[in-house]
C-alpha cells in the first residue's frame, strides 16, 4: 500500500515541478512557504496513530547542529504522537547512507535526512521510494536527486552574498581601502560551504578583495583553532577580515588569534564574521568581540511536522520551503545591504535582541 501511494505522490510532485521550477530560488532572505497545496496523493497512515520517523543527522560537531537536533527531538516527540529513530551519523556519509537503509527496513512513516554531503544519494532515495517511504530534506541539500517530497532549510549562497554585501558597505563606513581576507570554511563538500563560500567570492572578486587563502575547519572549533594557528603563523600583520563559516570556527579562530596576540572585532584589528548566530554568539556580537553574524535557522522541525500532517491529509508540500532568517551586526552603521536587488535589514545586535533569542 505505501509503495503505490508514494507512487502517486511522486507523480504529483513531479507535475508540481514543472508547473513552479524545480531550482533553487534566488531571492535574498526567503520567508517560509505559504501554506501547501491540496492533492489527491496521500502518506501513510500509522495504524496505531503513532507516526514514526527516522532522522539521519550530520552528527554534532556544532552549537547549530545541537539545536537542530534538539529542535526535531522536541517536536518528534510522544507527546506528539510521533516515534522517533535518531541517528548521529558523526560527519560519516557512509554511516549516513546505512542509517537510511535501516530506517527503510524498520518501515519507518517517514524520514528526514542532514546531507552531509550534496551528492551520491540518488540510488538509496530510490530505495526509500520503492518502499513508499517520504523522504524529507533539511539543512544541507541534495544536488543529484530529486525523490524527497521536500527541502526544508536556508539559501546559504544568499548567506554568503549578504556576508560580502555586508562588509563592502561596513569597510566602506571605516575608511577601509582594502581587504585581505581569509576564510575558513566549513566541511567539505557540504551545501552551507558551497553556498557561503561560493555567496562571499562573487562579492570578493566582484570588488577586487584579496582572498589570501580559504581552508575547511570542518564546522568545528578544533578545525578553526587550527586553521586559524596556521594563518597567524603565515599571514600575522598582513589580514585585517577573517571569515568563519559557522559560530564553532569563529570561537576557535578567536582562542588562536588571542594567543597570537591579534586583536579583533569592534575594537581590534581584524574584522571578524561568522555564521549561524546561535545565542551565545549573537552575545560575542553585542560585546563587540565578533563584528557580524548570519544567521542559519536550525529550527526545520516544527515546518518539517506541518509537512508531515499535510501529507497525512493528502496534501502536497512546497519542494522548497525557505526558514526565516536574520543578519545581527554589533554596531548601527550598516543598517541594511542590498542582496540581488532586495534591501534587507540588518540588525544592531542590543542586549534586548540577544535576550530575545530562542537560540
């Protein structure tokens, strides 16, 4: 019975797409997805009226991945009426894709998956469909397939545009008559590293910024630290912006900096960004220690359930389902950029806009 319902929920997908367009948007900061449109397919209906669900996660190596996760254990709860199967991959794409198989044999409702990486998926998502499986995306993004019935997550090129809008028009305020900059970027080959990577060089280059180099951290503060050591080491005296591609990097690449005695952020030598704006770096933001931050909204969660409960009702999701974001600067003199022809605010990070922060 699952099978020839998916059957029928991915042929309505399929003519939903080439209705809409199947790409990425490209609009600056998208808002959530309207609400889903009504279909004659329909998901699977837990006998017992518990849903169960498998969640292949990335794994834990950031303050941005342990809110994800505690988002979809909050929401994917029994108070819910949901079973949840969590697996912390541990940043292993093959411990992913057994993950995945294993939910498939358990006959989960449903299963959401972290891409670790964007490729080598099709062939394990065709298994989940031959088996009736929905398969829902979040965060991160496949690039080589198509069967999941929905993306739910961030445009992160949009991240990295607005990074590089942000800091022309801050260097610009101070005086700043050019930027060496260098970059640690997250893990390789993962969407948010492409996208923010991809976002910033087009502003650089666009500019004429010197990019004296870009490496991985790999999304952790051990990976930044180290990172970081080697810059100082090779490039001490000669950068004035360091970009962090999340919070974790950021907090490694303040702990090198200080030991190499390099100062940073509103009143030091080098502009430092990062990404995600978990709370406690939004905090590092209003004390003036990290200069901007882009957030990346980890709570999918609640608009992974409402996909969920609209499938269960025979409804088609959006494909692409944007969350809502925010730029937080630690001062007031950018008080908004322009990304792809959109202005968008930018937020004076303030104690009161830090107390207000659900993470």
């Amino acid at each position: 019975m699952k099978k020839i319902i998916a059957t029928a929920l991915s042929m309505t997908m399929a003519m939903s797409l080439a209705a809409c367009g199947g790409g990425a948007a490209s609009s600056a900061a998208p808002a959530a997805s309207s609400a889903p449109a009504a279909s004659q397919a329909s998901a699977p209906v837990a006998s017992d009226g518990v849903i169960t669900v498998g969640f292949a996660q990335v794994g834990h190596e950031s303050d941005w991945r342990t809110a994800s996760t505690k988002s979809a254990q909050d929401v994917f709860s029994a108070a819910n009426g949901y079973d949840l199967k969590f697996v912390d991959c541990d940043n292993d794409s093959a411990a992913q894709l057994e993950a995945v198989r294993n939910f498939i044999e358990q006959d989960v409702d449903y299963i959401i998956i972290d891409p670790i990486v964007s490729t080598g998926w099709d062939t394990v998502l065709t298994e989940c469909e031959d088996a009736g499986i929905p398969v829902i995306v979040i965060d991160r993004t496949i690039d080589d397939s198509d069967k999941y019935v929905s993306w739910v997550g961030s445009d992160f090129k949009i991240e990295g545009l607005a990074c590089g809008e942000w800091l022309k028009a801050y260097a610009a305020d101070k005086g700043m008559s050019e930027i060496n900059a260098l970059v640690i970027e997250g893990s390789t080959g993962a969407s948010a590293t492409i996208g923010r990577t991809d976002g910033f060089k087009e502003i650089a280059d666009r500019e004429g910024w010197n990019i004296m180099a870009s490496q991985s951290g790999d999304f952790t503060e051990a990976g930044g630290q180290e990172v970081m050591e080697s810059y100082c080491q090779s490039y001490k005296g000669k950068f004035n912006v360091v970009i962090c591609q999340n919070d974790n990097e950021a907090a490694g690449a303040m702990t090198a900096m200080d030991n190499a005695g390099i100062t940073y952020g509103v009143d030091g030598d080098v502009v430092l960004v990062s990404f995600d704006a978990n709370k406690p770096y939004v905090q590092m933001v209003c004390d003036g220690k990290i200069n901007a931050n882009f957030e990346c909204n980890p709570m999918a969660a609640p608009t992974v359930s409402e996909i969920i409960q609209d499938l269960e009702a025979g409804k088609t999701p959006e494909k692409e389902i944007y969350v809502p974001e925010h730029w937080f600067a630690a001062e007031d003199n950018v008080p908004s950029i322009n990304v792809n022809g959109e202005t968008l605010e930018v937020i004076h990070a303030t104690q009161d806009v830090v107390d207000a922060r659900p993470y």
